[in-house]
C-alpha cells in the first residue's frame, strides 16, 4: 500500500507538466502584441481543456499582475520610494506562482532525480540553475533587440526565439540520449545493488549542469514581458532589478519539485530495499522512467516547434 502511494505521487507531480507555457504578465501596449498573445491563449485552450488547478493559478497571477502593474505607475513617479520593494516582493511571488503552471522546467527536474540520487543540496542547485539560466536568456535577447535598434514588442521576441529553442531542444534529445544508454549500460552491467545505492557515475553528474543549462537556455517569456512593460514605462531599470528576483521565485517551485521527486524516490527504493532483486528492478524502473523522459521531451518540444513554424 505504501508502495502505491508513494507512486501515486510520483505520477502526480508528473500529470500537470506540460511542454510549454507562457507568462503573461502585461497586456502589451500594443495591438501587434496583443494580437500575438491572444493568439497563444486561443490556440492553447483549443487544444487542451484547462485544469482547474491552472485556472486557479492563471487567477493568481492576474491578481499578481494587476497589483504589479498599479506599483510600478507609482514607481515612475517616485523611484526612491518603499514602492520598489514591495514591486520586488510580489515579482518574486508571482515567479513561484508562475512556475506551478504547466511548463517543461519542472519535468526536467522531476525527470532527473527520479533517475539519480540527490539531497536539498542538489535540488535547490538543479531548480535554481535552471531559472536563472531561463530568466538569464530572456534578459539578454531582449537586450540584444535594444543593441540592435530593434523595436521591442512580444511579437518580435517570439520570433527570435523561436531559434533559440530549437537549438536548446536538439541538446536535451543528446543528453536524454546520452542518459538513456548510460542508463542501459549500468542495467546490463548490473552492479547496482543497495549497498552501492550511494554510487554516483561521474558522467551522469556531469550531465547534471549540462542539462540544467540547456533546458535553461529557452528564453523565459514572463521575463521579456516583465522587461517590456519597464520599457514601456521609461523605468528599463526596475525590469532588469526584478529578473534575479524573479529566478528566485521560480526556482524555489522548481526545487520543491525536486526535492518532493528525491523524498518519493528515495521511499521506493527503501521500502524494496529488502530484497535486492526488488529494489535492483524498482531502480531499474526509475532509471529508465528519468532518462526516456528527458530524451521524449527534447524529441516532442523539438517536433513541436518544427509545426509550429510551418
């Protein structure tokens, strides 16, 4: 029975992961990215009914949005003010919200510690490495559009994105590849047994920023949309002191995940750690449940900006 459980778990932390999500934070000024926006929206609830769980935090976040956005008009007029830290605390607010929605960050956190082992440590590095690499790209294409002399809109960073991300996609599909046949390889060497539990191959911890790094390279469109609404403003500025911030947010959701994905892990492999031929087949499961969702993520979000650009 515990055993269900603890499963039960598992594939509860995985069902709300979708392989994207957008963030937004503003209307956009303009009809162009209003446009764009509403089009996202439409073409999302057409083909996925929501969760009532993503209704409430979608609620959350226009509630989030709407107070962010009556501080940062007071901003404008008084930059000194206590107002900037309170804009600052429901940026970080509403990054954790945000990052409960569907998106593939979580999956990927979800993904590689149901397939390694891991402490607190590890997952407040993996969720957190994560986010800020996210938010990171977000801040520096969008800058990049400033260096450019290009117009800044939501539209047109859908566009420059978009390259981005497949490279990023490409990537993951190596490393899922990569983990998958390292993962194949232990299973066929069978040295995995529970007094080796606390093995770690130097490969696979290696993997470990390389595939936090690239899942992160996807620009983050609830920081661009941030950005742009600063700029629209005339205080660029705030939106660039809000971006760490809310990579705080995001990753303290993220690594809760991890750190939830370790404690049901860890309970399987314990609960079967009586039989070693059990608990070598409830690791081999998880392994290989951790590695093929990383591989099947990187082909699907890989397939799926391919149709979404013809």
């Amino acid at each position: 029975m515990k055993f269900l459980c603890v499963v039960a778990v598992i594939i509860g932390l995985l069902l709300p992961v979708s392989v994207a999500a957008n963030n937004p934070f503003t209307t956009p000024s303009s009809g162009t990215d209003r446009a764009a926006v509403d089009r996202t929206v439409t073409q999302s609830s057409d083909n996925v009914t929501p969760h009532p769980l993503y209704l409430l935090i979608s609620s959350l976040q226009r509630d989030l949005r709407r107070q962010m956005t009556d501080l940062a008009a007071e901003i404008r007029e008084n930059p000194a003010g206590t107002t900037t830290i309170k804009f600052l605390l429901l940026v970080a607010v509403f990054g954790a919200v945000h990052a409960l929605g569907p998106g593939h960050g979580k999956a990927f956190v979800c993904a590689w510690f149901l397939a390694h082992k891991g402490g607190i440590r590890k997952a407040l590095m993996f969720g957190h490495l994560i986010t800020f690499m996210h938010v990171l790209s977000a801040t520096l294409l969008v800058l990049l559009m400033l260096w450019l002399g290009r117009q800044l809109s939501f539209a047109g960073f859908q566009q420059w994105e978009g390259g981005i991300q497949q490279f990023s996609f490409m990537l993951i599909i190596l490393i899922g590849a990569f983990l998958l046949l390292r993962t194949l390889y232990d299973i066929a060497k069978g040295w995995r047994t529970p007094d080796t539990a606390n093995q770690e191959s130097s490969p696979a911890s290696g993997s470990f920023s390389a595939l936090a790094l690239t899942a992160g390279m996807i620009p983050c469109p609830g920081a661009a949309l941030i950005l742009l609404f600063s700029s629209s403003l005339g205080i660029f500025w705030l939106g660039l002191v809000a971006m760490p911030v809310l990579a705080l947010g995001m990753g303290a959701t993220n690594s809760m995940v991890g750190i939830a994905t370790i404690g049901s892990r860890n309970a399987i492999l314990k609960l079967t750690c009586g039989s070693p031929i059990i608990w070598r087949y409830a690791w081999q499961l998880l392994a290989l449940c951790g590695s093929s969702i990383v591989l099947l993520l990187g082909i699907v979000l890989y397939t799926g900006g391919l149709s979404a650009a013809f």
